[in-house]
C-alpha cells in the first residue's frame, strides 16, 4: 500500500502537471479560435462538414485511440503476452466492416446523428427515440469507463493520493472536457483529437525506436528479453492462452470478446458522428483510410512497447506500481527517458482521456437535441436551429455533470467491463439496424424496435447476472452471487439474437415504405442530396 | 460567411424520381457493383479474422510453434491480420475509385441537374 500513495516512484509530479497545462492552454487557444465560426446547427455539430478526409482520419485515430488501448493494451501484453496483442487485431479489423459497409451510405444519407440514418424510411418518433437511448447508453457506458480511469491515472501518474485531491482531479478533466465542448463544438473538439493524436503516435513511435534500438533492432531479441524478464512464466508470454487459455469458459469469454470487439466499432455512435464532417462520402472513404493507417501502425508500436515494458521493466515492477498494467508504458517511458519522458506520456495519457470524453459527451448531446428534443418532442418543428443548439449545449453540461459524479463514485471500482459492455451494445443495438437499413429493403419501424431495444435489454441483462458484477473473480459488487450467465462479455449471445430480433420483428410487420426506401437506397449509393459543406 | 443549413430530409424531390432513379438499368448496375465487393470481402475477412481466433482460443500448441528465433505462428498470422487489412483497405479504394465512383457521380449528376 506503501506504493499507493508514492505514485510511479521517480515521477515528477510538478513537470508532469506543467507539460499537461500547456497542452491545455494551447487546446483551449485553439478551440477558441473555432468557436469564431460556430454559428449553426451543422458547425456545431458537424463543424459546418469543413474537414479534409486526411484531417478526419487523425481525429477519428484521436477519438479511438483511447487511454484503454494506450496503457491497457500495452500492459496487457507486458503482463500476459500474447493475449494482449488480440485486442488490438480485433479493434483494427473492425475498421474494415466500417470501411466497407457502413461509413460513406452513413455519410450519404444522414445529418448529424445515427438516428438519422436508422429512422430514414421507418416512423420518425419511435425510432428516433430508440437510437437516441441506444445512443445514451453506448456513450454513457463508454464515458463512465473513461472517468474512473482518469481516477487511476492521477494517481499513478501525479501521486495525488487520498479521496479529495482525485475527486479534484476528475472535477478538473470533467470542466475542461465541458468546455471544449460547449464553446469549440465539433470543431473545437475535433483539434483537440488531432493534437492528441499526433502527440500520442509521434510519442509512441519514439518509444518503439528507442526500445527496439536497445535490442540492436532485433524483435526476437526483444521477445528473448521479455522471456529472461519474465520468471517462470517468462516463455508463456510468447504465446496465446496466458490470459483467456485457463478454461472452456475463459476460452469462450475469449471468442465472445473478440466478436463484440470486431463488430461493435462501427456501431459507436461516437465513430459514426465523425462521418459528418467531411463534406463527402469520397471524404469519408479517405477518412477511413487514414484512420486504419495510423490505428494500425500504432498498433504495432503497442506490440513493440508491451514486449519492451516486460523486458526492460519487468512484471514484478509493473504488477506492484499503483495501477499495475495501466503502469507498463509510463514505467517504461520512464526507464527510457526518465522524468521528462514520462511527464510528456502522462500528458498524453490525460489529453486521451480528454480527448474522448468529450467526443463521447458531443455525440451524446447531438443525439438528445436532435432526435429526441427536435424530432421526438418538438415532433421536428423547433422554432429555430438555435433552439436546437441550445438544448444541446445544455445537454452537453448536464452529461458533463453526471460525468464527473459518475467517475467520482466508480474510481475505485472495477470497471474494465464497461469498454467490452459498450461495444456489446454498440454491436447488438446499432449495427444490426444500421446493416438492415442500409441493405435490406424489407426492413421496418417494427424490425428497427426489435433490434435496438430488445439488443440493448439483453446485453445489459446479461451483464448484470454476468460474472464481471457478481460472483466473478474481481466482481464490481462484491460479497454477494447472483450470476448465472457465465461469461463475462455477452457477445457471443447478444449479437446474433439482435440480428434474429430485426429479422423477426421486421417479416411479423407489414409496414414498407417503397417510396422512402427508394429515396435512401439511390442518396446513400450516390451521395445525391447529401448535407453538403458549409461555407465560411 | 454564408451558412446554409440544409433541412431537406423530407423535401428531396418527390418519391417518384427516386423510383424512377432507383428502377433505372444504370443505378442496377451501380448497386451490382458495390455489392459484389463489399459482401463477399466482408465474408472473407470476418472468416479469416475468425479462424484467427480460433486457433489463438483452442490451437496453442499450432501458434507457438516457433519459425525464426522467438517468432512463432501466432505472432506471423496476427501480423498477417495488419497485412490483410490494409491489403483490403487499397484494393476496396482502388475499386471504388474506378468502379463505383464514375457511376455515382453520373447518376447524382443528373439527379441533381434535373432538380434544379
């Protein structure tokens, strides 16, 4: 417990806190700046649809690259290996079904939220709403994860111990967070992720050299190394089942997780916003293209890193620093660098944390302003585009809020599992819609109801009784059992039935807008009509 | 600045030049050709990424045989996942490029052209 409170031992809190401070300052000048041109609903949203395909891509790289897979993915393969690396082939592959499916008929048919493309030919008020708390949910889930690391992050990097100073911390990341969002918008929003990225991949590229230098460039070197590091189990770090290979129902949590993982990405509501705000599907392909580029090599750079933490930190080191796996690349930035390395890496890792909340809390406020407020309520009469704005601004403040009390009373808690709970939604609740919609011209209001609810009753159901909340091995509750679905991610089960669920919901219905389904089917293969870019 | 705030999800045209578009042997051709990429690449890289899984999950003794040095099967087939993937990347852009795009630009053209 010694530990707890030192933070990384040879961490300079003051420098790190300094470096993150001017990364703020020189966001904020910027988000300022593009609040200047944030005028409408479409800059607000959408930043006026002005982003080149190159510049999107980075953002979107900014937007995914999230804190879980910069220091989890990275720890997971410097404490069990092989195992680590499977994350990052299922969160890159995923890319393709966004690349080839969804993300330029997104861009051609929709505005600004995924309800817009789902509830294209169905009945506006009820799909509308469902997206909308399919939405809250994903972006909630994903929101709450990222806080509560923020908690563990402070104090493994800044050696701010006790309650009060964390909770400062989080009210901290929660108030800048709002602020970006409320006064830069998409725009202000979208710079922070492009800054983050590029400081982040350039940062770890500079690791990756650096520890492959130390290996005379020789990545079975480095593996050895990790090997003679590693003790007993050093050999097992080679190769797969370390982590999920112990038994038949680990090895089907295994399988359950890397489906969620490859078919949940293009249905986060965050990723698909990003869609639109470049002024083409053209630009959405390059968007895509760039994104699977830089979230690849980075990737590698992952693989590179959690080998060298292994082998120049060592899991005993990484298992005793506070936030054990979480620790593996600032230990090792800071081997490497020392104190100015690794201020600069826990910089990166807060401006990450920043980065995609407030994506998350911009997508979560677009899609209550404008699918419930403006379409479900005002039933699509809202007075003006202000109002609209104006909802969503305090949405954004209210998400803000929850945010901050959220991470607060979860940053002691375990909350792996609500990463791989918002991509089971995000796979059982969008993409099946989001599939049929685009492609299947018997689809329907009533098979569009099916799949949303019924996909997000049943991945939460299954959570709940699942082992990751009770019973399991680090439980959320602890003390008591109630579990009886016996994998922790429900995948393997809520996808397919989601996908069942649409099917059914839709052949029981007789409901078929031919006239609606012709409109989308030739916008989204076409582009005609599109939003187009706003002028500035 | 000039701002236009498009609102026209329910205003495009009337229903009628959408069918008719969406009848025409041109846009047929055009949906032919999407789907022939996409569906069957999409088939391929989900099996492939699947058996990827499979042997990680339940072939152990497969992956860790050892090719040169400390690199083993699993590392080569994982780092054949990055491969296939950016391999589909380029040759979905390259078709798109030559196939689709020339078709969709055309057929939005005259969409766009008549309603004006």
């Amino acid at each position: 417990m010694r530990h707890l409170a030192a933070g990384v031992e040879g961490s300079n809190p003051t420098l790190n806190i300094i470096i993150f401070a001017i990364f703020v300052a020189i966001t904020l000048v910027i988000v300022f700046r593009a609040s200047r041109n944030t005028k409408t609903a479409s800059d607000y949203y959408a930043a006026g649809r002005s982003f080149t395909g190159p510049q999107n891509g980075i953002a979107i790289s900014g937007d995914y690259l999230s804190a879980a897979s910069f220091l989890g993915i990275a720890g997971a393969i410097a404490i069990n290996g092989y195992d680590g690396f499977l994350y990052s082939i299922g969160f890159l592959v995923a890319w393709l079904v966004a690349l080839l499916l969804v993300a330029e008929l997104l861009r051609n048919t929709g505005k600004f939220t995924l309800g817009d493309v789902v509830a294209f030919r169905m009945r506006q008020r009820p799909v509308r709403a469902a997206a909308a708390v399919s939405t809250l949910a994903v972006s909630f889930f994903y929101l709450l994860a990222q806080m509560a690391g923020a908690g563990g992050l402070v104090n493994l990097l800044l050696g701010i111990q006790g309650d009060w100073g964390q909770n400062a911390v989080i009210a901290v990341v929660g108030v800048l967070m709002i602020l970006y969002v409320l006064i830069g918008g998409m725009k202000g929003t979208t710079w922070v992720q492009i800054i983050k990225a590029v400081l982040l991949i350039l940062g770890a590229l500079a690791m990756t050299l650096w520890v492959l230098g130390k290996f005379g460039f020789n990545f079975s070197s480095l593996l050895q190394g990790a090997v003679d590091r590693g003790g007993a189990s050093g050999p097992a770090l080679l190769d797969p089942g370390k982590q999920y290979g112990k038994t038949g129902t680990s090895k089907l949590d295994f399988l359950s997780l890397g489906i969620a993982l490859v078919l949940g990405t293009a249905g986060l509501p965050h990723v698909l916003m990003r869609f639109y705000t470049v002024p083409t599907a053209k630009d959405a392909r390059k968007s895509v293209v760039w994104a699977i580029v830089l979230i690849g090599i980075f990737y590698l750079f992952t693989l590179v890193l959690g080998y060298g933490a292994g082998a120049l930190v060592g899991p005993q080191r990484i298992n005793a620093a506070p936030g054990t796996t979480n620790s593996a690349a600032p230990l090792l930035a800071l081997e490497l660098g020392g104190p100015v390395l690794l201020g600069f890496i826990s910089a990166v890792a807060f401006a990450t944390i920043l980065a995609v909340v407030a994506g998350l809390t911009i997508t979560a406020s677009a899609s209550f302003a404008h699918d419930v407020y403006a379409n479900v309520i005002k039933k699509g009469q809202v007075d003006s585009k202000q109002a609209e704005v104006r909802v969503a601004r305090i949405t954004a403040l209210v998400i803000g809020a929850l945010a901050i009390v959220g991470g607060i009373l979860a940053k002691n808690q375990n909350v792996a599992f609500l990463v791989a709970l918002a991509f089971a939604v995000a796979a059982s609740a969008n993409l099946p819609t989001i599939l049929y919609s685009l492609f299947w011209k018997r689809f329907n209001t009533s098979g569009a109801l099916w799949s949303m609810y019924g996909g997000l009753a049943i991945t939460i159901v299954l959570i709940v009784f699942s082992p990751a909340v009770s019973g399991g091995s680090k439980p959320m509750i602890k003390g008591v059992d109630f579990h009886w679905f016996p994998l922790e991610n429900p995948g393997l089960v809520s996808i397919p039935a989601s996908f069942l669920l649409g099917f059914l919901g839709a052949v029981l219905s007789k409901e078929y807008n031919a006239k609606k389904y012709a409109e989308m089917e030739v916008r989204s293969l076409t582009g005609a009509h599109a939003e187009k870019a706003t002028a500035h | 600045m000039s701002t236009t705030d498009q609102d026209r999800v329910d205003e495009t045209g009337p229903g009628e030049t959408w069918q008719k578009v969406q009848a025409s042997p041109e846009f047929a051709e055009l949906r032919r050709r999407l789907r022939t990429f996409v569906f069957p690449m999409t088939v391929l890289f989900l099996v492939w990424y699947l058996v990827y899984v499979l042997l990680a999950d339940y072939a152990h003794g497969f992956m860790s045989i050892k090719l040169i040095g400390n690199f083993n099967v699993g590392l080569l087939i994982g780092l054949l996942q990055f491969v296939s993937t950016f391999l589909i990347t380029w040759l979905y852009v390259r078709y798109a490029n030559r196939r689709l795009d020339p078709v969709a630009d055309k057929i939005r053209g005259e969409i766009e052209g008549g309603a004006q």
